[in-house]
C-alpha cells in the first residue's frame, strides 16, 4: 500500500467517532448477584461478563484502577489527544463522555506526574527546579560582581517566589493559566464551524484537554531531560487541535492564535506597567541612578 493511501485511512481513521463494542448475545451468570443476563455487563451490580480467574493481568488492571487510570477510556484518551486531538474533543462534547477519561482528573494527573518527573523521576535523576535555582544563583552572583545588588536581588528573590508558589500549587496555577488562555482564545475561536454557538464553557474544556496533550508531550520530553527551549517549543503544537476543533483552516487558526497572544501579551505589558509604577513608589531605592 502507498503511503499517500496510508495516509488517506489515517485521515478517516482520525475524524471517525470512536465505536462502542457490539452488546453480546450470550448469556451470563453474574458470579455477584447470580443474575442471570444477556449483555456485557451485569445490570443489577455492572459487574463485566469477561471477569474470569484472577490473573496478573487482573492484579494489573487492579492496581492502576487504584490511580484513576483503569476507567472511562485512559489509555484511549491518551491515544487520541497524540493522534486525534481535536476530533477526539469534538466527540466528548457531543456527549461520548464514558469513552474518554475525565478531562480535570486527567489533568490532575498529569500534572502531579511532570511534578514527579521535574524532581528527578527521569533519566539522569536529576532535578529541573534544582537546575533552575542554581541558574538563579549564578545570575544573582554576576550582579553582585558588576555592584548591581539592589535590581538583581529582587528580581532574584521574586522569581523564588514564583518557583515556590509552583511547587505549592502546580494544579491551582494550571487551571488558572487555562482560564486566562481560554478567556482569550475563545473571542477569536467561538465562531466554530463545527459547534454551533460555542459556549465559552465547551471551549474552556477544549483547552484543559489541549493542556492535557501539550502536558504529555513536555512531560516525555523532560523525561528524557531534553532542552528546556525544546521543551517550551511544545506549546506549538496547540495549533493542532484547534484547528481540528474549529474546522478553520490552517492559515485562519494560526491567524486566530496570533490574535489571541497579541490581545494577551498588550493587556500583560499594560499590567507589568502598572506592577513596575507600584514597586518603585513603594520601593524608591530600586530605581535606576540618573
């Protein structure tokens, strides 16, 4: 087969809704309740038809059912926001909610695991944040070295603030940051050509799943302890399931996403402005020497 055709059933294989396995005709005893049925699960206590001898492939399914990841479709969500992520979205929206897993425990997850994986729980068992400070130290001892104390020490001592808050609240900080992309995004993208009327609500839960795909990506890749540029440049791929999403075009998503970034970075430089005016009023001695 060629791959131009290969590519054509990957094509089809991506926008076509996932199907739910045909109901079974053969009857069962339910080893719980002893009801008798014809189906795939029981419908008195929804115990499933497959449930044999205990194996280790039962203990498996047992013990990553304790995480949160043996239910509603982990794995399968997984695949599609790497393969399918917009599609994928589209088809929650529309109501295949027990086929994917929830999108805010999801997140959670994920983001207690690049926590895990930042504080060493990588290839070189190193720590990300580690690195980071010591990066923080170096940059403070150039400016003690040039006798630019005053400046570089508090910058120094804000953005450990902001390290610190990072590890107290990584899930409070996600869902915040989501919020604010969503709050902008969704003025250049609630013309959907795919949802009608698009509430800002389906949009929002578009964009914790967006997270969640970008989250898996930066999360592979700070496993492996690759550059943080590389790492950053991830955020990219967002342009990926927006565009399958909105069903805009390639060029008009870009365009979308540009807006969005150009409304958020002005509003952002107006409200460091503002943060910068404050600080020197209450701290006069920060200012520059004329």
């Amino acid at each position: 087969m060629k791959i131009k055709d290969r590519y054509r059933q990957f094509r089809l294989w991506q926008q076509r809704p996932f199907e739910v396995a045909p109901l079974s005709d053969e009857a069962h005893d339910c080893p719980t309740c002893h009801t008798h049925y014809t189906g795939n699960y029981c419908p008195r206590c929804g115990q499933s038809a497959k449930i044999g001898r205990y194996s280790f492939r039962t203990a498996l399914l047992l013990f990553i059912d304790v995480w949160g990841l043996g239910n509603r479709g982990m794995f399968r969500t997984l695949r599609d926001l790497i393969l399918r992520p917009g599609y994928m979205i589209r088809d929650y929206l529309s109501g295949m909610q027990m086929a994917y897993f929830p999108p805010f425990k999801m997140l959670f997850l994920l983001t207690t695991l690049s926590i895990l994986v930042a504080h060493g729980l990588n290839i070189t068992g190193t720590s990300q944040q580690e690195r980071q400070r010591q990066d923080l130290i170096e940059i403070q001892a150039i400016g003690d070295a040039d006798g630019g104390k005053g400046a570089d020490d508090f910058g120094v001592e804000w953005i450990n603030r902001i390290y610190d808050i990072q590890d107290r609240f990584p899930n409070l900080l996600s869902l915040t940051f989501i919020v604010l992309m969503s709050s902008f995004f969704y003025i250049f993208f609630r013309k959907s050509k795919t949802i009608a009327q698009l509430r800002f609500s389906e949009f929002f839960i578009c964009m914790v799943y967006t997270a969640n795909m970008l989250s898996i990506y930066e999360t592979l890749m700070a496993f492996f302890c690759l550059p943080t540029t590389l790492v950053s440049l991830a955020s990219v791929l967002t342009v990926i399931p927006l565009k399958q999403f909105s069903g805009f075009t390639w060029k008009r998503t870009i365009l979308s996403m540009l807006g969005a970034f150009s409304l958020m970075g002005v509003l952002l430089l107006l409200a460091i402005s503002i943060g910068v005016i404050v600080m020197l009023t209450l701290h006069p001695e920060m200012a520059p020497a004329s």
